[in-house]
C-alpha cells in the first residue's frame, strides 16, 4: 500500500500557510487491510478510515459517481485497483488535488501549483457539477485566500452558474450548507463568498433576502455608499476586521434585511426596517437552522440596531426597555455582542470605517447602571412577586435617569 497526504494539506505547505488537519489517501489497500493495522472505520459504508495513534483521516483511493439527487446520490467505489489520479480526478478544485508522498514528491496531473501560481481557484473535471456543495466551497476558498490575490477561474464560476440554474442547489441539506456558510463566515473576507455566491447567482437561491438588497439605495448622508447590499457586504467585511465571533458575523450578514421590503416609493428612507425585517430573519435563521445562539442574536440586532445608534438619544425608559429585551442582567455577554454588531455596521460604510463609536461605551455604563440596583434591600422592604418586579424595574429606571444625567453633565 502507498500514502500520500493530499487536498489542504499539501495545498496549505506549498501557499506557505500553517497545516493544520492533514488528510492522506491510501492506494492499493482493501479494507481488511486497514483493520489489520489498527486503522478504526469512520462510517459503515464510507472507505475513510482514522489512524489508531493520530486520530487523522485515512481515506482509501475511490471513484465516485451521481446516482441520483443530494448528497445521497453517490456511489463510491473503492478497491486497491483505483490510481491515485482516479482518486484526485473526483476532488473539487485543481489546487485541493494534489498528493505529496513522504519525501515532498508531489503528484499533480491536474496542475494545481500551476493555478497555486496564477491564483486561480479552478475545478478539476466536468464531475465538478455532480456536487451542489462545491459552489458554497469554492466560495469559501475565494474568501479565504483573496487576501493573496485568489480567484474564481471564470470556466469555474459557470459552471458554479449552471449548478445554481440545474436547480441542484435547493437539494443541499441545512446541516451541510450551515457548516459551509459558518466557516466562510470565519474566514479573513466573509464578504467575498457572498459576492462570489452572488456573482454565480447562487445567492438568489441560498438567501434571496440578502440578494435582494443590490440596488437598494438608502440616504446618502448617513450611508454614502448608498448601496444597501454592498453597505452589507463592509459590515461583514468590518465584522471580520475585527475579529468578532460567528454570531455577530451572523447578525451583521442579516440585520437589514428589511429595507429589501421598503415600498419603494419611500426610497432611500427605511422607515421600521427593523420590525419589518423580523420575518426576513427568521427564515433565513430556520432555512439553516443556525444555532440559536447565531438566530438570537441576529434577530435582537435586527429589531434594535437603530436603538444602539441612537443610544445617546434614548430616554431613560427607552434605554430601560432595551436592556430587558436583552435581558442583560443574566445575559452580559450577549448584550456586548449586539454592541459589537452596532460597531460593525456604523463602521461599514464608505469612509467611516475608522470613525469612533461611543454609543459602545456608553451602552455598556447603562448596563452597568442597571445593573448595579441591588435586589437585597428591597426584598427586606417586603416587595415580593410582581410588585417585587416593578420595585427592581422603578430602581433601575432611577439608575438609568442619573446615569443619562451624569453622562451629559
Ligand atoms: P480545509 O483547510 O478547509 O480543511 P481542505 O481542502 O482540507 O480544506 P476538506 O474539507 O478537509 O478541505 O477536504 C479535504 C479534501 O477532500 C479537499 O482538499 C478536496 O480535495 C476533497 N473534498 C472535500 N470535500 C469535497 C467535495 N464536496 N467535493 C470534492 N472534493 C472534496
Ligand atoms: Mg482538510
């Protein structure tokens, strides 16, 4: 039997990126041959295999075929027979199809390090179609690697085209696209995968709701990129920047959704956005079944960005009822990331991405202000139930009223 290490690892080695999950293929081996040495099988009817010290992924040379709709729809065909190029042949991209054996020999009959070298994202063969996930891939390759200049070759981007056409795409599983749309998210520039899912058209397909927010204009003096879909693709952009976490980067993808159903008679204003686009985010949450932690906080962004701008302007009791929304007595940290994701959107217009913001700062002293009321003291003056509520309620009204009154002095 031989080994190589192949797909990100060797692609990784050769970008002079950190490897950090190394997969290897094994040629010329059955199954029986595996569990002899010790490997353990992954799945029952799946020729991958884990190593019994490393724990990393052993798969053994296969060839696959579309047998039918969705993931399912694949026959494997593994046998110690299959060549290591019938093996790289099925594999998405030329530069995720290459093997290195153990002396750093490398065999690439696709020519990735010629498409590593003109920074081309390029699919291997025609099968490249037989896969709907590839579209969401390749767009979360162009959004890791555009800071060292990667794109998607244009042969690649139509066939990602008729992919999306083919219909196949609405055949993805939520839990296979969430898992690609979570770790594109992550990367150094979310942005690009969705301007590469747009650019296929893909976009359209997977969330319409942000699709349709190209072309949307809103008022130039508070946004002067006008734009609302591209305003959206900085606040990602800012959101990344920044190093925020999955559920704001979540958040900032979707917090405007609304203004795609402003009547367009009231253009570029989007008056109640915010309220409006509530059902917008809950779909898109549920189509993915994002975790609840990305669905909770994409949906309080929505309902309350305006809020977190205008938080200097907020009465006391307006200031008060947004803190319960968030119920940042039991809730700290979720309140910080709704802080965070009101940064990146007032960041994420053209030319204010460096402006200050202290809206964060001063949200976070009224937290602290509300806070601060103690329940002790008027558990001793008897309030319990309900009026005990309404006692905590009054002192933390009276603690936000001198809090704003402190701030402004
Ligand atoms: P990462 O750094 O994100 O792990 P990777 O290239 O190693 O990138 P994996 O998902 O670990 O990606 O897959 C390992 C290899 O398996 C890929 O490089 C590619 O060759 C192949 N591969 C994985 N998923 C697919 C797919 N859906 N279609 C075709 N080939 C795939
Ligand atoms: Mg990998």
């Amino acid at each position: 039997m031989r080994i190589y290490k192949v797909g990100g690892a060797v692609r990784d080695r050769l970008l002079g990126k950190p490897v950090t999950d190394i997969d290897w293929v094994v040629v010329g081996a059955t199954t029986e041959e595996m569990l002899a040495k010790g490997f353990r099988p992954v799945g029952a009817d799946f020729p991958v295999f884990l190593h019994p010290k490393s724990g990393e992924e052993y798969a053994l040379a296969r060839t696959e075929r579309k047998s039918g709709r969705g993931y399912g729809g694949f026959t494997f065909h593994a046998s110690p027979e299959v060549t290591l190029e019938e093996d790289l042949i099925r594999r998405d991209l030329t530069i995720n199809a290459m093997a290195e054996d153990d002396q750093q020999n490398l065999t690439d009959p696709y020519h990735g390090q010629r498409d590593l070298d003109a920074r081309l994202l390029r699919h291997v063969s025609p099968a490249f179609a037989e896969d709907p996930l590839r579209v969401l891939r390749v767009a979360r390759f162009a959004a890791r690697y555009a800071e060292l200049g990667f794109t998607v070759a244009p042969e690649t981007l139509e066939l990602m085209r008729e992919l999306t056409e083919s219909g196949e795409l609405e055949a993805l599983t939520a839990e296979r696209s969430w898992k690609e749309i979570s770790r594109a998210l992550m990367e150094d520039q979310p942005q690009v995968f969705i301007q590469v899912l747009r650019d296929c058209d893909a976009l359209k397909v997977l969330m319409p709701e942000v699709d349709a927010l190209f072309g949307i204009p809103q008022p130039e003096a508070h946004h002067p990129e006008i734009d609302t879909g591209v305003h959206t693709l900085s606040v990602l952009e800012q959101a990344a920047r920044h190093q925020q976490p999955l559920t704001v980067r979540w958040a900032c993808l979707l917090h405007d959704l609304g203004k795609g159903l402003t009547p367009e008679e009231e253009w570029p204003r989007h008056i109640a956005h915010e309220h409006r686009g509530l059902k917008l985010i809950k779909a898109v949450n549920e189509r993915f079944k994002a975790p609840k932690d990305c669905q909770e906080l994409a949906l309080l962004v929505g309902q309350y960005h305006t809020h977190g701008h205008r938080a200097l302007e907020l009465k006391p009791s307006t200031l008060l009822e947004l803190l319960q929304s968030f119920d940042v007595y039991r809730r700290p940290q979720r309140f910080e990331e709704f802080i965070a994701a009101c940064e990146m959107d007032a960041r994420g217009r053209k030319g204010l991405e460096q402006r200050s913001y202290p809206q964060a700062d001063y949200l976070r002293g009224a937290a602290n202000a509300a806070r601060s009321v103690a329940v002790q003291p008027l558990l001793e003056k008897g309030f319990k139930g309900p009026a005990l509520g309404e006692a905590i309620k009054r002192e933390r009204l009276k603690a936000l009223k001198a809090y704003k009154g402190a701030a402004s002095a």
